[in-house]
C-alpha cells in the first residue's frame, strides 16, 4: 500500500471515529422549546391540544352575542369546575380550565370565585381575627365574599379506533356556561381534535 | 358607536426556509376612516415561492364582537394534494406593542386540495386593534 493512500485511509478512519465519538457525547441535548408550538409525537392528549382547547373556548364565549350583551355593562362572575375527563388517560384537566380561566380573566370581561384556595384564605382570615397580631380596624371582615352568579363546566371525551396500523383518537371537549339563579344553560360549545397515527412497517 | 371597519391590508410572504420559520404573514387592522379598497394582489407580496406557489391569501376582514377585534383570513390552496400548515394570530395594540405576546398557538390546519378556508380568529382582549396571522407548513 502506498503512502498517498495509507494516509486518506487513515484520515477517513480517523474522521469516523470523530463522529462516532462526537455523536455518542456523554452531555445530553437539552434545549428551550417554543411552548406554543404545535407538536404530534403521540396521538395522546397533549399540551397544543390543551392550548386548542382553551383558546377555542374562550374565543367563542367573548364572541357570543348574548355574552357580550351582559359584560358590555359589568363584569359578571363565574366560578369553574373541573373537566370531567371521561377518556381513558390520565390527564390534568385542571390546567386546561386553568387555561380557559386566565384567558377569561386577562379579557377583561369576567371575574372569577377561585374556590381552590379556601382553605388558605380561611387561615389567613383565623390569623387576622384571633390571633391578636392584626389591627382590628385593618382585618378583612368574614362573612363579605361575593357569590359566582354563573357556573363553568366541561367534560373531555374520546373516541379511538385502531385498525392494522393506524390508531385514530377523536377527542371533544365540550363546556358549559349555567346560570346559577335561574338554572338555564346561557352558552355551550365544542371543540374537537382528531389525531391519527400510522406506525412504521417496522417498530412501533 | 358603530365603527366603519376597513380592512387596511398588507400581505407580507417572509422568506421561510426552513421549518422553524413562519410562512405567510397577513396583517389587517380596524381603522375608522374609509380606505379606498386596495386589490389583493397588491396587498400581496411573495418572498416564499415554495409556501406562495401552494397557497394564496384572498380576503382578509375585521369585525367587533362588542368591542373585541374578530379577524378572518381566507386562503386558497393552488394545489392538488392536501397541504399540512399551521397558523397563529398575533394581535397589536393602538401603541403598537404585541398583545399577550407569546400566547398564541399555532394551530394545525389540514387544506385540502384547491380547497378554499376561512380561518378566524379573535383578540384576547378590547386592546387589540391589529391582527397578523402567520402561517408555516407543520413541522
């Protein structure tokens, strides 16, 4: 073997094993990905879904002409439930009315009873009114909260279908807006999402 | 008061090539004075010939729902298979700052062959004044 070629034979062993080597890096790849970006890794309800979702929902409450109607002159109060989640995954349905609450908030045209976090507001209540720490004339007086004049619910369902190779998911999510004097539904929609996987001729 | 709602349109193709990018840029805002009604194909102006040569942009309008921007943007697909896309609205208030910027989704849009869609969109709040829609090929 001549020179010449000993030494490309050489050079190209050596630049494969670079990036052999360079590929199997101990430093794994980690990066800040856009959050609202649109992805399809699985046919599982996933965050652009939830995004769809909220974004859907609260777009056709604010467009509702009855809707604007009542929160042309003040800002009516909801309070909101938890997504009924009938599908078969687990799934934290209270980040999607998490989602539709501050949406609805950050419009400007309601206001919202967050009964989350009673607990902690009657502590903090307990601590103003018996512990003696509080100035009498400064502690927030008990008994002074406003009533939701208007309840939000919704329930997320799913239909799958697979057949040879395809998997097909159809999720709707369907909410509710009643008004709590009177019982009568104001305003209902759906929103629905199809999601179809094809897995490869070989592997999953 | 009823507001005389004009589309003031400026269609914008920015160069997308790669599948980071955003495609077709649509802009529209709510103005009370009358414009003299501009053709689309001047409002249009094509960088992404790949993106331009499979959909088109035409009509673009604005409404209120109370006083909240709706926007609608009808595209056209020049082509025969479906198109995978994704749009986004991005809404601008009177000052010109991006409203609730990083909250909009791009979502998935499935156009099917020379089908024509209208894809609407509604502010997040009364602040928006205007709307850009942009739309990317789904990644």
């Amino acid at each position: 073997m001549t020179n010449p070629i000993r030494t490309i034979i050489l050079g190209a062993t050596a630049l494969v094993a670079a990036l052999l080597l360079g590929g199997c890096s101990a430093a794994p790849d980690v990066r800040y990905g856009d959050t609202n970006a649109h992805q399809n890794l699985s046919t599982d309800f996933g965050s652009s879904d939830l995004q769809q979702v909220a974004e859907g929902m609260v777009d056709s409450l604010l467009t509702f002409p009855p809707v604007i109607e009542v929160t042309k002159v003040r800002r009516p109060i909801l309070s909101v439930t938890r997504v009924k989640n009938k599908t078969l995954q687990h799934i934290d349905t209270e980040s999607i009315t998490d989602s539709i609450r501050a949406k609805l908030i950050k419009s400007g045209k309601f206001q919202f009873i967050d009964r989350t976090t009673d607990q902690e507001a009657n502590e903090e209540f307990a601590a103003q009114q018996e512990s003696g720490l509080v100035d009498p004339r400064k502690a927030v007086p008990g008994g002074m909260q406003a009533g939701a004049e208007y309840l939000l619910t919704s329930n997320l369902s799913e239909i799958r279908q697979q057949g040879g190779r395809v998997t097909d998911v159809y999720y709707k999510f369907t909410m509710n807006l009643k008004n709590l004097k009177s019982g009568i539904l104001e305003w209902s929609d759906e929103k629905e999402i199809r999601k179809i996987k094809t897995r490869g001729l070989i592997g999953g | 008061m009823r507001l005389s709602v004009r589309i003031m349109g400026l269609l914008l193709l920015v160069a997308a090539c790669g599948c980071g990018t955003s495609g077709i840029v649509g802009q529209g805002a709510l103005k009370q004075e009358q414009d003299a009604e501009i053709p689309i194909y001047k409002r249009v102006v094509v960088n992404n010939t790949s993106l331009g040569r499979d959909i088109g942009v035409i009509d673009t309008r604005v409404a209120q729902a109370g006083d909240i921007l709706q926007a609608g943007v009808t595209l056209e697909s020049k082509t025969g298979s479906t198109l995978a896309l994704q749009y986004k609205f991005v809404w601008i208030d009177a000052k010109g700052f991006e409203v609730n910027p990083d909250t909009g989704t791009w979502k998935p849009l499935t156009l099917y062959g020379r089908e024509t869609r209208q894809l609407q969109g509604v502010a997040p709040n009364a602040a928006a004044i205007e709307f850009m829609l942009k739309i990317r090929r789904d990644q």
